[in-house]
C-alpha cells in the first residue's frame, strides 16, 4: 500500500489501498504547464492541471470492511508456531480465507483484543493474555489498515503490554484506536483516507476485567463513556473527518440477542448531533464472542457484535462464528454534506480447527452444498445478524 505524509502530526501515516497520491497529483501539474510555453496556451494547460487535480481528488464511494475479535487462545498461538515451522509464529495461513475480503476494500479494519508479549515470549492465552507480536504483520501483510485496541484484555500485561502492543503495530504499519502510550497520543485522533474522504476511528471499551487503570494514565485505555464518546467524535470531525467511525467493545458475552446497555448506548449515540449533522456515522460491536445483529438505529447502522474472527476451540462452538460487514459509502451530493451508506452486507465466517483457520462461509458452500456444518453455521450467523430487522433497512449476505 502506498504511504504519504501524516493525516495528523504525531501519528504515522496509514494509506489504503486505493488511495491516490496527492503528492503525485500536485507534482504532474506543474510540469504539464512548464512543458507547454507562454500566452493563452499556458493558461489552458493550468485550467487543465486543476480540472485534472480536482477530478483525481473528488470524492468517490468506498468500501469499509470491519471484522471481529483476534482472540489467541493457547491453541491459536501453537498453530501459528506450527505454520512458522517451529521458529517464531505465522499467523498468515489462518487468516488466510480473509484475503480477498480485505484486499478488496478499500479500508478495513480489525479488533486487535489480546495485548502482545515481549520478543521471544513468554505468551499466554486465557486468561491473561499475551500474544506473540508477529501478528501485527500478518495482519497488515493480509490487508488491514488499522485495528481497534481497546478491549477487556487491553490491561493484562500493565502499561508495558499496551506500549509493546502499539509499538509492534507502529512497526507493521498498521493504524491503532482504543490504547494509547500518552495522554497526546490519546487525545490525537486517528485519521485515515478511503474515497477522498477522512475517516476517524474511535475505539472504546466497557471495561478492564477488574485490572484498575493505573494512578494518572487514564490515557491507558479508552472506557466508554457516553459523554466522552462524543467529545471525541466532535473533536474528530474538528480536525478535519468526513466520517467517525466508533468501535465499542460491550454486550454481555454468548448472548446473541444485544443487552439493555448496547441498546440504550446505541440509541445515545446515533441520536447525538451538533449542527445538524450526525455526531457518529457507524458503530462497530465487538466482544460478546457470538453474532449478534446489525441494526439501523436514528438512520445509522449499528453492528452490535461481529463475533470472533479467530479463536480457539471453546466449549460453546458459536465462539467460532462471525460476521464480517461491509458498508459502502457514497460521498455528499454538496461539499461539506454527510457521507451515507449506499451499500450494507454481511460476510459469515467459522473457524475450522485442524488446522485453525478462516473460512468464508458463502465461498465455502458455492458449488459444495453438502458440507452440512458449514451450512448450518451460515444460517446460525444469518439468523442472529438479521434478527433486529436489518433486511428491512437493505441489509444484504455478501461474499
């Protein structure tokens, strides 16, 4: 993926796949005009340099894609070992079956909800987590842009976890919300590019398993505070975003159906506005470790939980399932307008077991309809995900 200057100074810069260089743009037009002499041709030559600047630089529609928990059971973390052939960790052929989900996105993000381990170990699965860091790679190398880091395990390893996590990320290249390393880092927001737009992405969390944020680092890990939630999103749309994007680690776990407090959130949230215009335009649930539905709440789409992307075998198999969404979004018709969905679908994906892996569910059945397990994890993600009306408001099954 190509790279430019920052969005926003103290932040590395993160660039999807289909973003146009501005620099390159701005570069082609002057040597245009300088190849082309004086008088009523040069002029013409600069009217076409910014007809062809503007055009490059319009705002066009693109696609998000937001996927569900990384969750590194001990299991997960021996798979990889097994797929780096014994020397370091792999995690590439299990997220594999994610590829051309994510490449064909034009931004996409991810949940990041373990913390990493220190170079060489120790890590550790449930219940205290620490994940080997190669991870970061393995998920930028698939395609993802940034990832949410605000989780109910984002303090298992103290302050030197949060740091190890967001420096391996740094290192990856890979965009990070929900965890910060300084009360600046915490209060910069993230800002990344698809469609000509400016995206914000904030990350929040219900809690900290009990683990107390330390005395005077509040910056540690976002909690979810309503009033916070939107002095945030405000403060994003101050500094330049066209769209605020909000991941909320919440719900009550293994149930499909979404708690009083989701509701009530989501319904606080979608109604909050300054000016006229949406303070949030997308809210991304994660944590429940089930499926739950996707809803349209005050006009905006609210994906109460996606579920577990990866995770290892647990005694409750629906630990395994999960939705990845897809929302399309068209620019304003005026300058300065808000963005909308033109496009809402829902991706389900199981995790097969020998090995680990993602399997894309409607990719897995076509032309292969008597694979019976795969079929009926479909219809259990199909059923949860559409339980709150969202065909009603257009949601579709992509692939």
């Amino acid at each position: 993926m190509p790279s430019s200057a920052p969005l926003h100074p103290g932040r590395p810069s993160f660039a999807p796949r289909l973003r146009r260089s501005l620099a390159a743009v701005l570069l082609a037009a002057p040597l245009a005009v300088t190849a082309c002499g004086g008088g009523s041709g040069e002029a013409g030559e600069r009217r076409a340099a910014r007809t062809e600047r503007a055009e490059r630089t319009a705002p066009r529609p693109f696609t998000l894609v937001a996927t569900g928990d990384l969750l590194v059971h001990d299991s997960v973390i021996l798979q990889a070992q097994r797929d780096a052939g014994g020397t370091g960790h792999d995690f590439g052929p299990m997220l594999a079956g994610a590829a051309d989900l994510v490449k064909g996105a034009d931004l996409a993000l991810c949940h990041m909800e373990t913390v990493y381990g220190a170079e060489g170990g120790p890590f550790t699965g449930y219940p205290a987590f620490q994940t080997p860091p190669e991870i970061a790679r393995a998920v930028r190398g698939l395609g993802y842009d940034g990832c949410s880091t605000a989780s109910n395990h984002t303090l298992d390893a103290g302050t030197e976890g949060v740091a190890r996590t967001l420096d391996a990320m740094d290192r990856a290249g890979l965009a990070h919300a929900g965890s910060a390393r300084t009360q600046a880092e915490r209060d910069t927001p993230v800002l990344l590019e698809a469609g000509g737009a400016r995206i914000a992405h904030l990350a929040y969390t219900y809690g900290t398993n009990g683990i107390p944020v330390p005395e005077g680092k509040p910056w540690l890990v976002n909690l979810m505070e309503p009033a916070q939630i939107v002095a945030d999103a405000r403060a994003a749309r101050a500094s330049g975003a066209d769209l605020v994007i909000v991941s909320l680690h919440w719900g009550t776990e293994w149930q499909e159906e979404p708690d009083a407090t989701q509701l009530a959130l989501a319904e606080e949230l979608t109604a909050s506005a300054e000016g006229g215009r949406r303070d949030i335009d997308l809210i991304l649930g994660t944590h429940a470790h089930v499926p739950q539905a996707y809803e349209k709440v005050n006009g905006t789409w609210v994906v109460y939980g996606m579920g577990d992307q990866v995770a290892g075998e647990m005694t409750d198999p629906r630990g395994q399932l999960g939705s990845a969404a897809r929302f399309t979004f068209a620019p304003p018709k005026e300058r300065g307008g808000a963005w909308t969905v033109r496009k809402a679908e829902f991706v389900p994906h199981a995790v097969d077991n020998d090995p680990i892996q993602v399997v894309n569910l409607p990719r897995a059945l076509e032309g292969e309809p008597g694979q019976e397990r795969w079929r009926e994890a479909l219809d259990a993600i199909s059923s949860a995900v559409l339980s709150r009306g969202g065909a009603e408001d257009g949601l579709t099954m992509g692939r």
